[in-house]
C-alpha cells in the first residue's frame, strides 16, 4: 500500500532486497520444506498452510537481518512452527516428537540417494576387503584406514617397511581391480 509515492509496508520498508533474497534462497527450497512437513505433520490438509506460515515467518526475520544459511534457517523455522502447533494443541504423539528430532540431526545431512549410494559403496569396498589375504588387508586397513605411517605399521606388525610397501600396492591393486575392474564385485560376469 503506497500513499504518495512513499512505501508505507513495514516489511518491504525494513530491508530492501529481501523479497529477492527470498525468490534466489528461499522459494526454490519449497520442495525440501514440502518434504519436511510431510515426514513431520500428520494432517496432509494442512500442509499448504504451515507452508505458508514458515514462509512469513522466514520473511518477517530476514526483514530484520538476512541469515547466514538459508536452508537451516528454513527448516528450522518449519521445525519451530510443528514444535509450537503440536504444543499449542496440548497433543504430544511420541512420533511426532521423535521425528523432529531426528529430522533436526538431519538438516544439513546427505539426501536420500547420497546415502543408499554410501552404503552401497561401503559395503562393496567392505567385500573387497574381505577378499584380500589376512597380512595384505590389515595393512591396508592401518594405513588407509586407521591412517599409520609405514613405519609404525612395519613395527607394529614386525615387518620391513619395504614388505609394508609391497603389501599396500598389492592390496590397492587388489582392491582397484576389485572394485572398478572388468570383475568388479556385485557384477554377473
């Protein structure tokens, strides 16, 4: 609402450039915040609306000072929002509680898809692992792994650092052709 040329919004007032900070940070993260209030609000008719809650409450503190991280802050603010509803209805489900807080672990942490990935890999290098003659796999393991020097290794295990050496090339080879080879484990060749 303008009254002779001058802008008499408070929140437009307060910051200028907010309302393009919003549109570059903020609304291109609707499907994160849609995907956080589904998990983490029971009533799916709602969802929309606490939608637009987060969005004037992360507007309303960007006006007086534009957060650092806009992603956490956002979902922060949703976590917020569910936080005080749930108490405002003096309904404390256990789930929705527990899900709030491993959500809240979560904010910052890989997606979906980077984790199956992760685990995958993990577990394919784990069988590589395995397939590698007892010596061979633990001096990988103390210097890939547990970050020895080869010294240290050669003493702890009683061995020349030149033995410690072959056993590392051999085991990285190994694990190489294991791993990214033509008979890379998990294929049906």
């Amino acid at each position: 609402m303008e009254t002779g040329g001058q802008n008499t919004d408070p929140l437009r007032a307060a910051m200028p450039g907010v309302e393009d900070w919003f549109l570059r940070e903020i609304f291109p993260l609707e499907g994160l915040l849609m995907h956080f209030l589904r998990l983490n609000w029971r009533n799916k008719a709602e969802l929309e609306d606490l939608r637009q809650e987060v969005y004037v409450r992360v507007y309303e503190a960007a006006t007086k000072e534009l957060p650092a991280q806009p992603k956490a802050f956002l979902l922060r603010t949703a976590h917020n929002l569910l936080v005080n509803r749930v108490k405002r209805e003096q309904i404390v489900p256990i789930a929705a509680v527990g899900d709030l807080d491993e959500f809240d672990a979560a904010i910052d942490a890989p997606g979906p898809e980077r984790s199956v990935i992760a685990r995958d890999m993990l577990r394919r290098l784990q069988a590589a692992l395995d397939r590698l003659p007892p010596r061979c796999r633990e001096v990988v393991v103390l210097r890939r792994i547990e970050g020895l020097s080869r010294p240290e290794i050669a003493l702890r295990m009683g061995i020349s650092t030149d033995t410690v050496s072959e056993h590392l090339a051999h085991g990285m080879f190994v694990l190489a052709e294991l791993l990214y080879g033509e008979n890379e484990l998990g294929r049906n060749t």
